[in-house]
C-alpha cells in the first residue's frame, strides 16, 4: 500500500535555518513529534523563487509492504492501533515522519508538511 503527498521545496538560493513557530510546533507535538533537537529550514524569498521560498515540488511518501501476519491480522478484524504498530515493526514511515525528515534535510518546510497532512 502506497500514500503520496506532494510538497513545495524550499529554494536552494535563499534556504536559511529558522527556529520552529511556538504554533507550528504545539502543532507538531500535538501529532507526538518532538522538534526540540532538530534545525529547520525555510526560503525567504529570492528572484530565483519569485520571492514564494519555494522551488519545484517533491513527494512525501508511505510505503507498507502487506505480509502474511499482516493480513492474518486484517482477517481477524484487529485495531487500527495494532496495525499501525505492525507496520512501524516491519519499517513503515509513515508520511508525517518522511517529511519532518525531509524538512531536518532542508527540503521541505514544517508548515508546507502541516499543509499537505
């Protein structure tokens, strides 16, 4: 099963770290994830850009692989709760984290993330 989201990409001409917003990061910790320790980006603007901070898009993405205990569990009619966990023990990331990893990368912004999911 696959889950797709496309996100603006920070312009690499005018990219410069920034500190998380106090609203972007209540956002953030309200979905369980901790920016405390990480340094982010965003584009303020440029002629190459047209001034948006922005470059071309870029995917975020899920991927998880169905096994056999997985659809063992389907059949069994188990909580989402449970399967999210499976999927996460079997290497799932799920798009929220592939993109606050983008983001750590400088690819992508908080708020273009928030956006999209």
């Amino acid at each position: 099963i696959v889950a797709q989201r496309l996100v603006r990409r920070i312009c690499l001409a005018c990219k410069q770290p920034v500190v998380p917003s106090v609203e972007i990061a209540a956002a953030m910790s309200s979905r369980g994830m901790d920016l405390s320790d990480k340094t982010f980006y965003q584009g303020v603007g440029c002629k190459q850009c047209s001034g948006t901070g922005y470059w071309g898009r870029m995917p975020l993405h899920e991927i998880m692989f169905i096994s056999t205990a997985m659809k063992e569990m389907i059949v069994r009619d188990c909580s989402e709760i449970e399967l999210m966990r499976a999927a996460h023990d079997s290497g799932m990331e799920p798009l929220l984290l592939n993109g606050i990893n983008k983001a750590v990368r400088g690819l992508t912004s908080l708020e273009e993330i928030l956006r999209v999911i």
